[in-house]
C-alpha cells in the first residue's frame, strides 16, 4: 500500500541467521498445518512493535 501511495519503491530481504522468535513461530506454523513431506513457504514481517505477523502460508515451492 505504502509503495503505490508514496510513489516509492518495493523491496524486501531475507535473514542469513533467523532470530530465535521468528523461528519459534515457523515451526509452531508448521505444527498448526501438520505440514510434513512436502513443499512450503512462509511469509512473516515484524510489525512496528516488533511481533511477527504472518503474511502468507503456502504449501508449494517458492517461486518469484
């Protein structure tokens, strides 16, 4: 929303090493979706009070 209502530009990056917490919530994700044996993929941001939020949860191959 920010990108198209300040005319800025997207971008986004990923962790080498993942913090303890936002490892915690992957894994209890993957425990809430009995995922096992197959492709997933997870988006999560921190929010301004530093939570993590889910934004997405997938079941397939990360694709760009």
């Amino acid at each position: 929303m920010e990108t198209v209502n300040d005319d800025t530009d997207i971008y986004y990056y990923s962790l080498r090493d993942i913090p303890a917490d936002l490892e915690d919530a992957g894994r209890r994700t993957l425990k809430a979706f009995n995922v096992r044996e197959r492709f997933f993929h997870f988006e999560f941001f921190r929010n301004l009070d530093d939570k993590i939020v889910a934004l997405e949860v997938n079941m397939r191959p990360p694709v760009g």
